[in-house]
C-alpha cells in the first residue's frame, strides 16, 4: 500500500515492514557477494553500505546480523572471518560514538585507520611479510572505500527515515547541520582520492602490461644467454627500472619447481587473458616467462619493480590521505563547536523568564553568540517587567483589602427596592450579580444621576441609619438596559461630605 503526500513529501505505508525488510536482506546480501576489483590492488564491496543502513533504521541487533550476513561472502573470498569481526566492530564502534547528530563518515574514518594501522602493525611483524608499500596501499584502498561508503549511507539517512513503529517509510524533512556538512566533506574528499587511487592503480597495471615486453626484448638482447646456467639466479637491469630484478634459466617443465625460489606461483607468457591481472596477488606472485627455444625457458620477477611502482602510488595519495584526515578533525572539531552553541542556546532558552542573567556564557559561533546576547537581553528586560507587574499586582491587592475595592459593570439603580444592582468582577470567581442596599436618605442622589454618561456619587450602605459610607463610579451609561456598563465601588472611611459639613459646622459655632 502506497501513499503519497504532496508538497511535503513522499510516505510510504508498509503493512508488512518486517518481511520486506527480510527480503531486503537477503538482496543485500546477494549484492555484497560481488567482488568489484576496480584495479589491481583496488577492490571493494557493499557490505558495509548496507549494514550501516540497517543499524540506523532498525538498531543494533539488526545492524549486528545485517554485518555478518553481508560479510559472510568473504569467507569464500579470503578464506578467513577477519571481514566478519571487522564488521562487527565497525557497528560497536558507530553504536558507541556515532549519536544521532554525528554522521557514519568520521565514525568510519577514524575507526578504520585504526584498523589499517593495527593490521599494517602485525604483517609487517609476520615471518613472511609484505612489503610496506603493499601494506600501506591496501590500508589506503580500504579507508577510502569503507569512509565512502559510509558517507552514501549518510546521504541516504538524510533523505530517507524508516519509522518501525508505524510501518512507514518517509522523507526527512529536516536535516541535521552537522550530518549534511561531515557527509557532504567525506564524501568529497574521500572520493577525489579514491579516483586518484583508482586512476594511479589502473595506470600501474598498463604499465606492467607494457613491462612484460619490455623485459621480452631485454632477456633476447643478453648477449650470453645461451651460456646461462639453468638453475642459477641472475640479476636484470633495465633503464627505467630502480631495483634489478632476479631472473633464472630453466626448462620448460621444472618451471612448477623451479618457480619457488624466486618467489613465483603464477607464470605469465603474455598469452593469457588478462583476467589475473585485476588483482594484487597475481602481480606480487608473478614471473614473466621468456622462451628461449629447445625447450629452455627465462623466468623473470618483476616483484621488486612491482613494489616501487606501489610505493609510487603510495607517495601520490599520502597528500590526499593527510587532507582527508585533517578534514575529519576539522569535522570532529566543528561538530564539538555546534553541539557547544546547541547547549548554551538551549540553557539561554531554559532559563528565560526565572531571573537576571549577569553573567553571559559564550558560543563558539558568532552567530550563535549573537543569539544568545538577544536572549538574555530579552530575558532581563522581561524580568524587569516581570517584576514591575508583581510589585503592580501586590500594591493593587493591598489597596483593595485596604478600601474594598470592587470592579463592577451593568451597573444600575433600582429605586424602587432601593438597591444598587451590579454584576461583581473578581479575577478568582468571575463574573456573578449581586446587590447593595442604598440608605432611603441618599436614593435621591441616584435619580439625580440617572441618564449621565460619568458619575460619581456618595450614599451609605442599609435602610436605617448607617454610618458605612461608599463611593461609586460608574461611566458609559447605556440606556437600554438604564444601566452603566463599568466602574468600580470604593468602601470610604468617613464620607467626604460628613467631613465638609463637620468642617461648617466649626466655622459657624466659631
């Protein structure tokens, strides 16, 4: 069942996501037992694309079993589970430093030059061990290809989510900062020199190709080669060629026995079909076999030759290499710089509004840094204010608990029962009516005021005598309900007009 959403993006409703994830599987699997041998000494597989994939869409068991089923082809390849447990590491090592907002790329980088350079450590150390030149290429080719194929990884997850929960597959809509950028830098480098790899190893098989005739034609030029002795070991120098190169005078059918003692198993006469040549090992087993006629035969070793045109390749990519590694700590180092601006933007966030901030952290990007200088100028100018509204709210309460202050509205006289009629505003309890009994002596001040938009006016509270005096006003008259829309009842101490006839009645008695 498919669904799509547009413009947002695309989603896709899997009812049956587990099975289809296991018949993924099993053509990931199907894809990672090809061999890709690009040039001799260069080859790769997709192993590692696909495990890294199931580890970020289904977790670490699935990454673990996606790892061993799709290095599983390599046991047939190299005769030994090396492969599989270099696998199994590389999703441990992801699972424990790769978190969500760092890409597969550097993880893998750096864990592989851990490996190249652990490995290099023991075969150099062996009882028969490979050249260093050998040694160091073959770490080369599998740091840029396992980094490579972990920054595409990257750049699938950016675009690609797979939600287990729900079944679904969708579109990222929102990609990480630092993910895209260590991914889009991996995938760079690492992949410009890669085709330089490929274009220097495929350049040093042509010219292997063409050495086989050259040593051809040097061998028919010795001027004593009927009078080599079979069986013994000479030395070769060729103009172009550093190291001489060890040769040896047998017949055609000792070549099997004789073969060992100049380091070859593989003979190659120029008549073959080429397909060996893709690989390292046949260059490095390899001796060229000249015939001499009657039978006799020339087995020369290019090993040595072989060797210096690797060690070659090896100093044209140690600049790249050494880009590429600065390139990762460049990455790990800026990664740590976004992850720093994050939590000091997050605090600044956090801690809006609870106080003062005095003391102003720093972001390790200028931006960043200005975000967080807005931040906490609004947070102490909203404290400021914050605080300016308490001391308000506190005055304003002790004021109405000092002079009952009440805020009314649909404020009305009802001179016939003789009550103040109000609808009562309390910031608690809402809005409800209730009703004030005016004193007798003091009604005829209300229908004095009846009509006038403001009024303000003075009565005492009862039916009796009362010496409760209060202060109404009220504005906004409307006179369809005969009522004024607001104002506010103040309870007085003593009525300012007591205090003005008090004041006349001293005067005269004066």
């Amino acid at each position: 069942m498919l669904s799509v959403n547009y413009p947002q993006g695309f989603r896709v409703v899997l009812p049956y996501l587990w099975p289809m994830a296991l018949l993924a599987l099993a053509a990931a699997t199907g894809l990672s037992a090809i061999r890709l041998i690009a040039a001799p000494g260069f080859e790769f597989y997709l192993g590692p694309f696909f495990y890294l994939l199931a580890y970020r869409w289904f977790g670490l068991k699935a990454g673990l079993v996606t790892a061993v089923a799709t290095m599983l082809p390599s046991l047939w390849w190299w005769g030994h589970p090396m492969a599989v447990l270099l696998a199994i590491g590389h999703i441990l090592a992801i699972d424990r430093f790769s978190g969500e907002d760092r890409s597969l790329s550097t993880v893998t980088f750096f864990y592989q030059l851990l490996v190249g350079a652990t490995a290099s450590l023991i075969w150099l150390n062996l009882p028969e061990p490979l050249a260093p030149e050998i040694v160091l290429d073959i770490a080369v080719r599998r740091i840029l290809c396992e980094t490579l194929l972990a920054a595409c990884a990257d750049l699938v997850l950016l675009a690609v989510l797979v939600d287990t929960t729900r079944g679904r597959v969708r579109r990222v809509r929102k990609l990480g900062l630092q993910q895209s950028i260590e991914a889009l830098v991996s995938i760079a480098v690492a992949g410009a020199a890669m085709l330089f790899l490929l274009g220097e190893l495929n350049h040093v098989n042509e010219r292997l190709e063409l050495h086989h005739e050259d040593v051809v034609s040097a061998v028919h030029a010795l001027p004593d080669r009927n009078a080599l002795q079979s069986g013994r070991t000479y030395w070769l120098n060729m103009h172009g060629v550093d190291t001489p190169m060890p040769f040896m005078k047998v017949a055609s059918s000792a070549m099997g026995q004789a073969g060992p003692s100049l380091g070859c198993h593989v003979f190659d006469d120029g008549r073959g079909d080429g397909t060996g040549r893709q690989s390292l090992r046949y260059w490095l087993d390899m001796c060229y076999a000249v015939p001499l006629g009657a039978g006799k035969m020339v087995l020369v070793s290019p090993r040595g030759h072989v060797i210096d045109l690797y060690r070659d390749v090896l100093h044209g990519i140690t600049p790249l290499m050494a880009y590429l590694g600065l390139a990762q700590i460049g990455l790990l180092m800026f990664g740590a710089s976004v992850r720093r601006s994050s939590r000091v933007l997050s605090q600044a966030l956090l801690g809006f509004g609870r106080g003062y901030v005095t003391t102003r952290p720093t972001a390790p990007f200028r931006e960043a840094d200005r975000l967080v200088g807005a931040f906490i100028a609004a947070n102490n100018e909203f404290v400021a204010f914050e605080r300016q509204r308490v001391h308000l709210m506190r005055t304003v309460e002790e004021l109405r608990s000092a002079i009952d202050l009440r805020l009314l509205s649909d404020i009305r006289f009802d001179a016939q029962r003789g009550e103040l009629r109000y609808a009562k505003i309390d910031p608690t309890s809402g809005r409800r009516g209730a009703s004030l009994a005016v004193h007798s002596g003091d009604s005829g001040h209300f229908q004095s005021l009846a009509g006038q938009s403001e009024i303000m006016v003075e009565f005492r509270r009862g039916r009796d005598q009362d010496d409760q005096w209060y202060l109404l006003i009220a504005r906004d008259y409307d006179q369809e309900s005969d009522s004024w829309r607001y104002g506010c009842l103040i309870r007085l101490r003593t009525a300012k007009a007591f205090q003005t006839q008090m004041r006349v009645t001293s005067v005269n008695e004066v």
